[in-house]
C-alpha cells in the first residue's frame, strides 16, 4: 500500500512540477515574442522612413531635372496602380538606392 501511496504521491508532484514549468517557459516565451514584435515594428519604421527620404529625392530630382514639380502624393498615388511586378522592381531599385546613398 505504502508504495502504491509514493506512487501517486509522486505523479501527484510530478504534474504540479510540469504545470509551474509550462507557466514559467510560456512567460518566458512571450516575453521573446513580444521583443521580437517590438523590433519588427521598429524596423518597419525605419524602412517607411527611408522609402519617404527616397521618394523625396526622387520628387526633387525629377522636378530639376524636367522643370516640372511632382508633389510625394502624386507618386505616392502613381505607387498604388503599379502591378505586384512593377511594385518589386521599384522595391529594388529602391534598396539599391539606399545602399548606393548610405555605403
């Protein structure tokens, strides 16, 4: 009898030990997603800010250069008709700008 109490007694500590363990790696693991949020949201602001800088020259470079001015809202506004492969072109071209400016 006494070792079928141990038994239990230990399934019984066992389970209270892996409840205390889950909640702790649970905590654990939100506390890391929320980091890892926070820095996406942070990068995602970085990168709206450098698409903005971008654009703008290109606004400022296109009104020298045609005598025309073209204000961030037309392009903007020219931006959103592009195509899934137009809009990847101007992506990369983009990147390639900010890293040909910023190396």
């Amino acid at each position: 009898m006494s070792e079928i109490n141990h038994a239990f007694k230990n399934l019984f500590l066992s389970s209270i030990g892996a409840m205390v363990l889950t909640a702790e790696k649970s905590k654990s693991l939100m506390e890391q997603l929320i980091n890892k949020g926070e820095i996406t949201i942070e990068q995602g602001k970085i990168l709206n800010q450098e698409l903005k800088r971008n654009i703008e020259w290109v606004i400022s470079e296109t009104s020298t250069t045609s005598g025309e001015h073209v204000t961030f809202e037309e392009i903007l506004s020219e931006v959103e008709q592009l195509n899934t492969e137009d809009l990847k072109t101007l992506h990369d071209k983009l990147n390639k700008m900010i890293t040909t400016n910023h190396s």
